[in-house]
C-alpha cells in the first residue's frame, strides 16, 4: 500500500479540475434536457419564453456552465472539510465529492421539475422492466419510481465505493495527486467566480427575458438570487434586489409586494394604491348566486365545456371559405351569442370553478351548479375528458354529489396524452362521446336531466393521432411546434377545433335523441383562449391578451337579458335565473345580450397570490396594471396601447387594485363557508 498524502493541496489538482468542469458540464446538460422536455424551452416555449438556438449557445450554455462551476465549488467549501474528516482514502473522497455536487442539484431539479410527474412514461422503470413473475419483483415494480429510482441510486453509490476502495489496493491510483484540495485552493477561485456569477445573475434579472428564465429555473441559478436577494433585503421584508415587483419601501418591513393590505389601518401594506378602505364592501361577494325564485319549468339542459377553445373559432373560415366550427355557429344562429364574454384568470382550474361556483374564489364542498340541479329534481351527469382530480378539483366541483360521473382516469389506457399524471391525462372526443352515449343509452329518463360535457381536444399539443383531417392539414408533431412554424400550429390547432365541432354536434344530437324531444337547453363556452405565437407567445394563463381571455358563449333557448361583458362568476346567477322561467310553446326563449359601458370583468393572471397583471375588462378596451412593471395600460380591441397615469385615472386603478386585494386577502384567509347538506 503507498503511503496516503495527508497535507492539502494548496491548489486544485489537475484530477480536481477535470471532475470540477465534467459536473459542471453534466449539470449544464442536465438542465439543458429538462427545460426543453418539460418547459419547451428549446423549441415551442408552451406557456413559457423559448430561447434560440444563437442565445442559447453564446448567452445560456456558458453563462449555465459558469453557474455550475461556481455551485459545484459552494458545495464543496463545505463538503471537503468534512470529509477530511471522516473519510481517510483520497480516492473515495474525491468520489463522495464528485457525488455530492452531482446529486445534490440533480436532485433538486427533479424535484423542482416534478419530473416524475409530468415526465412520468419517460423515467417509468416499470415501462422499461415489463413484469416478472417473481412475487419479489412485482412487488418492486409497485414502488413509486421515484423510490426505485433512489434505491437504484443508493445501491450504484455503494457499488462505486467499494470500486473505489478495491483501484486503491491495487495501487491503480497517484494518489497525491487525487487528495482533496485545502479550503485555501478553494476559496482561492471561489471569490472571483463568484463576483462573476452574482453580476451576470444580477444583470440577466434586470433585463429579463429568456436568458433569465432559464438561469431562474436551475437550482444554481436560483441559489445565486436567493443569496443576491439575502444580502440586499435591507429590511428583512423577504423582498431584495432581484425580487419582483421591486421593494416600494426597501428600508420598511411593513410595506413589501404582495402583502395582506389590512383595511383602514393606515399602512398601504403592498405599496399599490394607497390603504385599503376600511368601509369597502364588494355587493357580488355577498350574493347567493343559486337563491333565485321558484322555477316554473325544469327544461333539459346541456352543459358543454371546451378547452383552450379560442372565441374567434366561431367566426373562422378555411381558404376556401368553409366554417372551422359549423355546427357551432348554427347553434349561435338558432340561439344567441356573446362577443363580450371574457374569463377573469386564463387558467382551467380558476375559471371551470368560477363557473360552477359564481364566485371568484371557490371554496371546496360549498354548493355549485351541481346541487343547484340536484335540489331541483335533476339527475346530474358530468362527464370530463381530463383528470377532474387536478388540483383538488373534484372537491371544489362537487363532482362526488353529480349521479354519474366520468373523467379520464376511467380510460387512462386510451389517453392521448404522453402522461398519466393528473395536470396532464386526457382522452379524445371520441372516448368521451362514447362514454357519453352509453350513459345516455342506459339512463332511464325520469326526471330533468342535468349533461356537463368538458371536451378537452384543444389543449396543447392541439392534436393526436384520433383526430380527423377534416380541414387538408398535415399531423403536427411536437418537434414541429415551434414559432418558425406557426402557421403550421394554428392550422392544426383550427382541425383540432373542427374534430370539437364534430364532438359538439354529436353530443347534441345524442342528448336530444335520449330525452325524445322534450323541452330543453343549451349553453356552450370555454375556459380559456390560446395564444399560437401571437406576440411570441404560445399558451395560456400568463397574460391577459384578448387571444387568452375572450371565449365563446352561446345561449341556446334559455331567455332573459344578459348584460355585457359576462364573466364566469356571472354564469352560475344567470343560468339559474333565467332557466327556470316559464317557456311559451309559441316562442321558444332566447337571450338578449345587452353591452353595459358601465360594467367591467376583473381580471388577473396568473394566480391571485401574486399576479403579474390586474384588470378590468370592458366592451370597448381592457384597462391594465403591470406589478412587475408598475405601469398602467389602457389596451384596446386591437391590443394597442396607451400609457396611462393612475393619478388620473384614480376611479378605475382604484377599484381595480383595491378589488384585487379584497380577493387577495380572502384567499389568504378563507371565511367559512355553508356546506351542501349542512343543517
């Protein structure tokens, strides 16, 4: 056995230096695969910025490796000292060194990825294994990947240490020169490293951009603002240098962004529009949206839910002046249609429970569209081409309480999505049509019936192999989704919406087959819009452009006057006061859409917590405040927009801000709420 070097290098040795940049190198690569298949962040940037092939070769990938040096060498400032420590043989020393900086943040960006999740078939070792018939290895094959994945680590970990162990009784190693540097050769190119990292950190947040979202999403990138934001939080409000909205008081812990504005206290907490009134009162949070009168007729009704569905697929025609969405637009002619309805968040989860709620913030068991029809003789069937489970859903729904009740998970075997997991599992139109047949075939026709239909086929990635090319447009692939190919997306996208058409139509003709004839209605919107590489943007929920937030609504013989805009939270109240009203034979009913200049539709996006943007929503322009940007906007149909100076627009900024903090400080503190059943 060679004698073992007991003395730290004073500098890092060449063996150092080579595992030093190969992690960095393999964290970088890491990252790199991560954003693009779980952010689009190479090719088609769903929901998130897309970065080009030039910034990303001379701006991210040095600026991402820069990072991990830097990270690797923070990991072992502390690692090294110990396992001086502990641990005699160099050899296994560097190869716990190497672990570690490479564990740690592969690690975490797993998590931070949810890659297990979200990436589910890719890293099944279930998918990759089959079955055996062993009792030992079905019984591994039913352990949750991720613990598969961390025994398989934990194994390969002591495999290499006794390897490391064995190279070293063979004397295979020069081990002076693999001894763990001092903490002197460390630091040594730690300090000036990291000057160079928190600047290039610091000067991509202030510009922003893709080059921030991607540094922001790795974990090195991410220490590096935590720690930029620790040191300069003067006030120890949690909000620093990089924080966004910037800190209006940054010598002050009691004014930060996104803060509980306290009513009438004095204090503007959150730094936008001054305190909050303390005699405020908002007349809609205090409404019962299903208290209406006694109904004088119970009609059928059918409820159909798109998604992602655009509000000009109703106006859209082919080249050679075909509609995108016939069937749709015959419906809108028979009945009615508003050009003014607009979603408050672009988001599925907030706006299907606004919907069924009538409130903006659904609380989970209080009572929805659901007990409304079910108190009234109804019998309920909700059937929903996605995971109604995502995001506790099923519970602010009140799905439970529905007489039957479908969603994809019934058929995860026949998904169209790459992923079971919730955000993501969904079927085509097909399966549910079908599914929605066989209940309807079944269904023993006593009583009103309450149909929800959700058809999901146009969300991303806007086609599947179970589509028909009915408008001549080639399959889009994702590798073709991309903003060099936007025509080819919206094209797929526009099919995709004809193939919903289709499944509309057949819904219809399904529902009024079962219930013979009988009275009945109609009501068809969506939760959303999509961007398709409008302004660069592809997806939803992260701005409040028209493309995102402006959705069909059409009114199929349910009367009475609808004022304009209409937002979510207003369909619950509206359904139910005009469903139930008497229905002359003579004249079948039919809504009236009336434009209210005086009436606007709040708006957020993304979350309520901490939105980038409010506004409120008119008939003719969107007014519109930017936290990030602490700017005012008047925006209007055309997107065009006009800076505007809040002090002179105090009535609208007011309302707007003060609105969003009322919200803002209900959902930090939810009141109780009367439960379905409830004495």
């Amino acid at each position: 056995m060679r004698r073992v070097v007991t003395d730290a290098p004073r500098r890092l040795p060449a063996a150092w230096w080579i595992l030093l940049i190969g992690i960095a190198l393999t964290l970088t690569a890491a990252d790199t695969v991560l954003l693009g298949a779980a952010k689009g962040f190479l090719t088609h940037g769903f929901n998130t910025p897309r970065i080009g092939w030039a910034a990303l070769s001379f701006l991210f990938l040095p600026a991402s490796i820069l990072l991990d040096v830097w990270l690797v060498l923070c990991l072992w400032l502390v690692a090294i000292p110990v396992l001086r420590r502990v641990v005699r043989s160099p050899v296994q020393r560097l190869l716990i060194a190497a672990l570690v900086a490479t564990g740690v943040p592969l690690g975490l960006a797993i998590a931070r990825y949810n890659v297990f999740s979200i990436l589910g078939g890719m890293f099944s070792i279930r998918q990759w294994s089959g079955r055996g018939s062993a009792l030992v290895w079905d019984t591994l094959l039913g352990l949750p990947d991720p613990l598969l994945w961390s025994v398989g680590a934990g194994i390969a970990v002591l495999v290499a240490l006794r390897l490391a162990s064995w190279i070293e009784r063979r004397h295979l190693s020069a081990v002076g020169g693999l001894d763990a540097p001092s903490a002197r050769a460390l630091l040594r190119g730690w300090v000036p490293l990291s000057a160079a990292t928190l600047s290039i950190v610091a000067a991509a947040a202030w510009f922003g951009g893709e080059l921030n979202y991607g540094i922001g999403r790795k974990i090195s990138g991410r220490f590096a603002v935590t720690l930029i934001d620790f040191a300069t939080d003067l006030d120890r409000d949690g909000s620093g240098l990089l924080s966004r909205p910037v800190d209006p008081a940054p010598f002050d812990s009691s004014v930060v962004p996104y803060a509980i504005d306290e009513p009438g206290n004095g204090v503007d907490e959150d730094g936008v529009a001054g305190d909050h009134p303390a005699d405020l009162a908002w007349p809609e949070d205090e409404a019962d949206p299903g208290a209406t009168p006694p109904w004088q007729a119970h009609p059928h009704f059918l409820l159909v839910y798109l998604e992602s569905f655009r509000y000009d697929l109703l106006e859209q025609e082919t080249a050679d002046g075909r509609p995108v969405t016939p069937f749709l637009r015959r419906l809108a002619g028979e009945g009615s249609a508003s050009r003014h309805t607009y979603v408050h968040s672009p988001w599925t989860l907030e706006s299907r429970s606004q919907l069924f709620s009538g409130h903006y913030l659904a609380e989970p068991g209080a009572p929805t569209l659901i007990d409304d029809f079910k108190s009234r003789g109804y019998t309920v069937a909700h059937f929903s081409g996605q995971d109604e489970s995502y995001g506790g859903s099923e519970e602010v729904l009140g799905t439970a309480r529905a007489d039957r009740f479908y969603d994809a998970r019934q058929d995860a075997s026949r998904r169209t999505s790459r992923s079971t997991a919730p955000v993501s599992l969904q079927v085509s139109w097909r399966t549910l049509t079908e599914r929605i047949d066989a209940f309807l075939a079944e269904w023993d026709g006593e009583g009103p019936l309450f149909l929800y239909a959700n058809v999901v086929d146009t969300h991303f990635p806007y086609w599947h192999d179970e589509n028909e090319d009915l408008l001549g447009v080639p399959p889009l692939r994702r590798s073709d989704i991309r903003a060099s190919n936007a025509d080819h997306v919206r094209a797929a996208y526009a099919n995709t919406a004809a193939n919903v058409d289709r499944a509309v139509e057949h819904i219809v003709a399904s529902f009024r087959s079962a219930i013979g004839g009988a009275d009945h209605a109609i009501l068809v919107t969506a939760d959303h819009g999509q961007a398709l590489y409008h302004g660069a943007l592809l997806g939803h929920g992260v701005r409040l452009d028209h493309d995102l937030t402006q959705v069909p609504l059409i009114v199929w013989r349910i009367g009475g006057t609808w004022p304009e805009p209409i937002g979510p939270t207003d369909l619950r109240g509206l359904i139910l006061r005009n469903l139930g009203r008497a229905r002359p034979a003579e004249r079948p009913p039919r809504a009236r859409f009336v434009a209210d200049p005086t009436r606007r539709v709040f708006q957020y996006a993304p979350r309520i917590a901490r939105p980038s943007f409010v506004a409120l929503q008119g008939i003719a322009d969107r007014v519109e405040y930017s936290f990030h940007r602490n700017r005012l906007d008047r925006i209007d149909a055309e997107e065009g927009r006009t800076r505007l100076v809040p002090a002179e627009e105090r009535d609208l900024f007011e309302r707007m801000i003060w609105r969003w903090e009322s919200l803002r400080r209900r959902r930090a503190a939810p009141d109780e709420v009367e439960r379905p059943g409830d004495d």
